[in-house]
C-alpha cells in the first residue's frame, strides 16, 4: 500500500463515483451514435424483374434449392439486376444485409443474390414448384456452376 493515503483506492472512489454519472451518459450517447452508424441502410426493391417473369414473393428454385423472391433491383456491390431469395434451408451466405446494405429480412445464412437466369420459375396451382420450367437454356448451366 502506497504511504500517501489519497493514492489509495478508497482515497479516489468518491471521485469515481461522482464521475460515473458523466461517463456513462457519455458512454450511453457514444453506443447510441455508434449503434446509429451501424444500422444497414434499407434499399426498396422493385415489384418484378425487368422481364415481369419473376415477382416479390414468389417461390423459385436456384442450384436446386428452393427460395422466395424477397428482393429484386441493383446492388451496391455488383452490376445489373439480381434477385434475393430467402432459403428454405440455411444453405445461404446472408441475412439480407451485405456490406452494411439491407436488402431484404432473413434468417442468418437463408440468403442469397441470382441473376434471373439463374433461377426456375413455375409454381403449380397450389403454390408449389410444379412443371418447373428454367427461364432461359443457359440457366441451367449456370445453376451447375
């Protein structure tokens, strides 16, 4: 224990302690303004693809998984027009959000992004993938990929 008694820890806690109101206002504004900097910024989808073959909500198949369309429009990080799907199954690489963008809401790895030639189309009348058939002949080899 140090000789002087204002160094010891009991010496400096009244100190603390009247500070600690300050600090965790401060604290409490910092985590609020970094929280806010954090948040994805939303980007609006459109209705259907360019091509009107595939709309918001509809199910679809891409590389052999089935999903439904919940994003469809640019990205910040690729070019043309790409679908986001949410996957039946968390086979996907995100949630919606890429690189501080939201796109759309899923569950952690049931999202994915396709180009519309990526994906089969065709839902039977009871909503399920029925008669599928592929949107062009050249999706089916990029599903392969």
């Amino acid at each position: 224990r140090p000789a002087d008694a204002s160094a010891s820890p009991e010496a400096s806690a009244p100190a603390v302690e009247s500070a600690a109101p300050a600090e965790a206002a401060a604290l409490a504004a910092a985590t609020e303004a970094s929280w806010e900097r954090e948040q994805p910024t939303a980007l609006a989808s459109r209705e259907e693809t360019m091509d009107g073959s595939i709309s918001l909500g509809q199910t679809v198949t891409w590389n052999g998984r089935q999903g439904v369309v919940r994003y469809i429009g640019g990205l910040k990080f690729a070019v043309g027009e790409w679908v986001g799907l949410e996957l039946a199954e968390a086979e996907g690489t995100h949630d919606g959000n890429v690189l501080g963008v939201r796109y759309f809401e899923c569950a952690p790895k049931h999202g994915v992004f396709a180009q519309t030639t990526q994906l089969e189309v065709g839902a039977g009348p009871s909503g399920t993938l029925a008669d599928v058939v592929t949107t062009t002949p050249a999706a089916s080899a990029l599903a392969a990929i």
